[in-house]
C-alpha cells in the first residue's frame, strides 16, 4: 500500500520513451506510482523507475479497450490520485486509404477514447477533492493535418483542444490540465508507427528525459500548455499563421513513405 504521506500518480505508457521519463520525474520528486502499459516490460520499467526509493505498482492493461481502463481504475482502488500523466498513444504512418481500419482504430481507442475514459474517472475523483493536476500528452503535430499519419495528428488535435477545454472548465476546482506538446523525440514511437523510412523517422530528434522534463515542470506549475524545444515553438508559432493546405504539404515532405531516402 502507498505511504499515506506520499503523493501518488498514475502515469500511463511508462514502459518507454516520455512515459518512462515522466514517471522519473515523479519518483524523484517523491511520489509513489502506478504506472501502466500493455505489454509486459511495464514489469521491468516500474523496478527501475522504483530504483530511487519510491513505491512503485505495474499494472499491465490495455489502454484501447474500456476493460483495460477499468482494469486500471479498479487498481487505483479508491487512492487519492495526486496527479495523472494521460500519457500513452501510438502512431500510424502511411496513407489514411493503405492503413489497415483495425489499426486505425487502435490509434484513435488509444490516443482518444481510452485516455478519455481514464480522465473522466479519474479527473471526477479529484474534483470532488479539490485538487489535482492532470498532464496530457499532445503533440505539436495536433497543430498541422498530418498527410501520411493523418489519423494520429487529428487524435493530437483532438487531445490539444480537449486539454484547454478541461482545463477551462476546471478553472475553480483545484484541479489543473497541463498539455505536454513535444516534437519528434526519439522513442519507440517511429519504429511502431511504421516510420523509420521517412524523413520525420530519420531526421534527429530530441531526448526523451528532456521532453518529459519540461512537462513536468509545466505540470508542477500548472501551466496550460507548454512546447518542448526551440524548434518546436517556432514551428508552433508559424503554425498557427500558415494555411492548413500547406501545412498539410510539407507534413507530406516530412512523413511520405520513402522521404527519408530523398
Ligand atoms: N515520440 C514523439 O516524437 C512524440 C511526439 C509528440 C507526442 N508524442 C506522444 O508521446 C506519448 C508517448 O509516446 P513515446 O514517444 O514515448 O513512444 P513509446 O516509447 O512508443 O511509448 C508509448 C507508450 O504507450 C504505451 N501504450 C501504447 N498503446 C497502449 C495501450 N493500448 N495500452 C496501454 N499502453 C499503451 C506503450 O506501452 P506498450 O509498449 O506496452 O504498448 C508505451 O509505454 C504518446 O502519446 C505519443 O503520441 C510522441
């Protein structure tokens, strides 16, 4: 059981990349957590994650269907959650008609509907508390239409939007929303969304700790939004003013199968 003097949080996708990182951050800062995630190395990434001193609970549950969310929930068994990192997602790479429909709708059960469902539960219980922070992992590609991961940047923006919404609506609750936006950071993520042969999967990218340290932080001081890297906020910023049909182009330049060998 979590020490009742230590604050506790679930971070979900904790086995890799941001998540991993994210769940760090809390650990080092004196949380006890519940980290999840689908498959079984979420076993081995909680021991190391724990290494620092924390508690440490691995829950292996699939994010994409309302079982494994529940699954989760009931894991938190009624513990008062300090903070929620709404961080696990995948991508999809290739062109929305060559996409295979199964795996479109894992992006979306995913990204959306599962991280929802999590936010609903869990976000009602801190509510009724009074406080809470709840950091949700967007991207800056929720800015942009994404030919050639088209269904993964519409979740972002989906989640980019839903974050201020939430967070608005929470305004008066003690409870914060914090949207982490990072820009390509160098994970998992390309390999699984069937990107490495494109210029976005070869291009440089940044460091995973990095990124989840700056959401962190942004979530520590309940920030509503915050872009990891320079780059990306100067991407984010000329975004905002650019066309959608050229942003659209020069996403196409960036993750059309084979940019990465141009
Ligand atoms: N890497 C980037 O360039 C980038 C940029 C912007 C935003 N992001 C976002 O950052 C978040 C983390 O991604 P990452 O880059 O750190 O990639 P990653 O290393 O592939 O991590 C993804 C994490 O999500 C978990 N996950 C995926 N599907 C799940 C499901 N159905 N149920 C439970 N857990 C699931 C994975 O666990 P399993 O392996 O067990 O499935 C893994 O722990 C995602 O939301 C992603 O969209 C990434």
């Amino acid at each position: 059981m979590t020490d009742d003097l230590r604050p506790l949080a679930v971070v979900t996708g904790a086995s890799s990349g941001i998540g991993y990182e994210l769940a760090r951050c809390f650990a080092e800062d004196g949380y006890d957590l519940i980290v999840c995630a689908d498959g079984a190395d979420i076993q081995e990434a909680a021991q190391a994650i724990g290494s620092s001193g924390a508690k440490v609970e691995a829950v292996r549950a699939d994010l994409s269907t309302p079982q494994g969310v529940g699954e989760l929930y009931q894991r938190i068994g009624g513990r008062p959650v300090d903070a929620l990192a709404a961080n696990a997602g995948v991508g999809l790479g290739h062109a929305f008609l060559d996409q295979d429909f199964d795996d479109v709708m894992r992006v979306i059960d995913t990204n959306v509907t599962g991280t929802l469902k999590l936010i609903h539960l869990v976000g009602r219980d801190m509510r009724q508390r009074g406080r809470g922070r709840i950091l949700i992992t967007g991207s800056i590609a929720g800015l942009m239409p994404g030919a050639f991961q088209a269904v993964y940047n519409a979740t972002k923006a989906f989640l980019d939007s839903f974050s201020f919404a939430i967070r608005n609506e929470l305004k008066d609750s003690g409870v914060t929303v914090t949207c982490l936006m990072p820009g390509p950071t160098d994970t998992d993520f390309f390999e699984r969304a069937g990107l490495m042969d494109t210029k976005v999967g070869q291009d440089k990218k940044a460091d995973p700790a990095g990124v989840a340290r700056t959401g962190y932080e942004a979530m520590k001081r309940g920030e509503g939004d915050v872009v990891a890297g320079l780059k990306n906020k100067l991407q984010a910023a000329v975004a905002a003013v650019t066309p959608q049909s050229v942003l659209a182009e020069q996403h196409r330049k960036m993750a059309e199968p084979g940019s990465g060998q141009a």
